[in-house]
C-alpha cells in the first residue's frame, strides 16, 4: 500500500481528538476495510454509535467509502490516508488547542495498546517476546536539539520497508514521544523568547 498522510486544520483535528474515533481510523488504516457493524463488534459498541463516529470521520476527510466493497445494504469504509501528521500551534490559539485536544486523545489509546501488549506479553512466540522492547531515554536537549532528533527518527521510520511477502510478518507499533520531563520549570523567557 502507498503510504500517504493528512496534515489535518484546527477544525478536522478537533474531529479526531475522541479515543472511539481513533481507534476505528486505526483499524481502518492496520486491518483495513469494515462496516460500521464489525467495528461496532471489535469496539464493544452499538453499530449507531460506529455509524456516527464514521460520518464524522468522513465529513472531515479521514475515511471514505471502499466503493470495492458491498452489496447495497452495507456501507464500507476504508481509511483515506495511512497516517496523521499534526502541525500544532502556539498555546491559546485555535490550532494549539486542537492539537491538544488530539493528543490528550491519541495519549488514551497509546496508553491502551501498551497496557495491551504488555498483558499480552505472555502469549507472544519466543522470537516476537524477544523482539518486543520498552524502552526510555532521557536526554538534556535544546529545543532546536529536540527536533532535530524527531526528524532523525521520523526519517528512519519512513525508510522501514513493510514487508508484505514473509508470513512471518506482523504489524508493529513504534510509539515515538519526544517532551520536556514533566514537572519542570521554565522562566519568563524560555515562556515567550
């Protein structure tokens, strides 16, 4: 699959920031194409609920109709794009705060799939615990330095070559989180330079 990705506006990220409708997109985009029913199903919701989640995943680019698929009586969808990339803003201003919503959302379900991962930890094979890690680092970094490592990491992430032939294969979360460590404190100056 072609990867492709939405650099979504204030008002399509706002859409987004709800954990229901990020985890539908996500497997929309790692299983792909489903109705409103068996996501409903796979979410432990009612198919109203999906159905609305997706018309507003729709309404605001996200998601399409896999016009492939159906048979007049059942609507399917597939993601639009393979990824989200968020643009943020200044503190106080429209984009700021959608993004803030969105990533206290996307935080939610993170936190899900490890929790997840780690309970199914157990039951992995051998060679998948043994690739499996957790892991943090902490550096003292500059801002400019901050960055400069995302993009190293983000450009090593878009030279991963999905491999669509080995049985073997899985898909596989890299959860990347780059941020000051919280409870710091930071004069005037660094606040607005």
């Amino acid at each position: 699959m072609d990867r492709t990705s939405i650099t979504p506006e204030p008002h399509q990220l706002r859409a987004l920031a709800h954990p229901v409708r990020l985890r539908m997109l996500g497997m929309l985009r790692v299983d792909g194409p489903a109705t409103a029913t068996s996501l409903a199903t796979r979410l432990g919701l009612n198919s109203g609920a999906t159905s609305y989640h997706l018309r507003q995943l729709a309404q605001h680019g996200f998601v399409v109709d896999d016009e492939e698929r159906g048979n007049g009586r059942e609507r399917w969808w597939r993601a639009a794009h393979t990824s989200t990339r968020t643009a943020g803003g200044p503190a106080g201003t429209e984009a700021g705060d959608s993004a803030d919503a969105f990533l206290q959302a996307a935080v939610v379900v993170y936190s899900e799939w490890l929790q997840q991962a780690v309970e199914e930890g157990p039951l992995l094979p051998e060679p998948w615990r043994d690739a499996t890690s957790f892991n943090d680092w902490i550096h003292r970094l500059t801002p400019a330095a901050a960055r400069h490592l995302m993009r190293t990491v983000g450009e090593m992430m878009e030279a991963v070559e999905d491999d669509e032939d080995d049985p073997r294969a899985r898909s596989v979360v890299v959860q990347v989180h780059v941020f000051p460590r919280p409870g710091q404190e930071y004069d005037a100056q660094e606040r607005h330079p």
